[in-house]
C-alpha cells in the first residue's frame, strides 16, 4: 500500500472515530437528560422533602469536586493542544495531571458515601426504609447518579491512560492524535454531567 493510501486510510479512521465519539456522547446526554427529567418531576412533587435531604449533603466536597473537574477539564485541553505542537512532554504531565485529579475525585466520593454508609443511610438500609418518600426519593437518585457519574470517571481514567501509553511510545503524535482528541471529548462530556448533578444535589433550595 502506497504512504498516500495509507494516510488517506488512517484519515477515513479518525473521521469514523470521531463520529462514533460524538454518537456516543449524543446516547450519553440523552440517558443523563432523562434522568434530570425525573429528578425535576419528584422535584417538583416533593419540594420540602428534597430540600431537607440535600441540606445533608456536604456542599464543601461537592464544591471541590467541582473545581477538580473544572481544573481537569482545562489539563486535558492543554494535552491535545500540546501534542498539536508536537510537545510531547507537556502532553504526558498534562494527561498525568488529569489522572491525578481524577483519582481525588473518587477519594473524596468514597469519603462522601463513606460517611453516609457509617450513619447507615445507602439503598434498602433500615434508614432509607424510615425516611419520608420524598427523601428515599432524592437519596436513591443520589446514590444512582453519581455512582452512575463515577463509573465514567473510571471509563474516562482508562481511555486517558491508554492515550498516555501511547504517547509515550510515539503512536499518538501531532500528525495522529484522535484517540487523545475522543479521550478529551469524553472526559469534557463527564465534567459536563457534574456541572448539572452539582447544583441539583448540593445547591437545591
């Protein structure tokens, strides 16, 4: 196969990989935004029921949290923009860094549900049984959307880490970096999600 050929094949490869990546963050925003429908409906069906149980949230980590992702959204950024100038270096630290805060989020997410669990409030304790339904209500989405958040911070993390490996050994470079460029799309689709989950969990009033 002529180097022509096998450019324009490696170029037909990103655009289905691109397109498969936005395909899937379109299934993504929609299992997300149905599950903001329902949060709104029992939201508006359980308002004072809501707000108590959101004012046992702790709003300092959730903040943090925020910030974290913010600030992982930015590193991730830069890695793809590094790579484009052929700055390898700065491409790895900036995926490094991005793992990083990544893995502080789900510290602070296991110490968040850590507390909980100690007071005994998780799905099908005796607690959830006793409260008022609205409250069973906002704890149950609680548990399964940010659970649910967490699963792709860990789907994120892996697909980051195979992007550096193969930074690191020369396969993803400036004249090829979809991977690392899908990676970033993702990794922008969950700080995405929190910045919703966020103030309907922590802020609600």
């Amino acid at each position: 196969m002529s180097e022509g050929n096998h450019k324009q094949e490696e170029k037909n490869d990103d655009v289905a990989s691109k397109m498969g990546m936005w395909i899937f963050i379109f299934t993504e925003l929609l299992l997300f935004g149905g599950l903001f429908l329902v949060y709104a409906v029992f939201r508006v069906k359980y308002a004072d029921e809501f707000h108590r149980a959101a004012a046992q949230l702790n709003t300092f980590i959730g903040t943090l949290n925020t910030v974290i992702l913010l600030v992982s959204s930015m590193t991730i950024a830069m890695s793809v923009t590094a790579i484009q100038n052929y700055n390898k270096k700065l491409a790895m630290n900036m995926i490094l860094i991005t793992l990083v805060l990544a893995f502080t989020f789900l510290v602070n997410k296991y110490f968040e549900w850590g507390l909980k669990i100690k007071h005994h409030l998780y799905p099908s304790s005796e607690l959830m049984f006793n409260l008022k339904h609205g409250e069973n209500i906002f704890f149950s989405l609680y548990y399964f959307m940010t659970g649910l958040h967490a699963l792709h911070i860990i789907i994120g993390m892996t697909i980051l880490t195979i992007a550096y490996v193969r930074v690191r050994n020369g396969s993803i470079h400036a004249g090829h970096f979809t991977l690392l460029e899908n990676g970033g799309l993702y990794w922008h689709l969950v700080d995405l999600i929190w910045i919703f989950l966020f103030p309907l969990l922590y802020l609600i009033t």
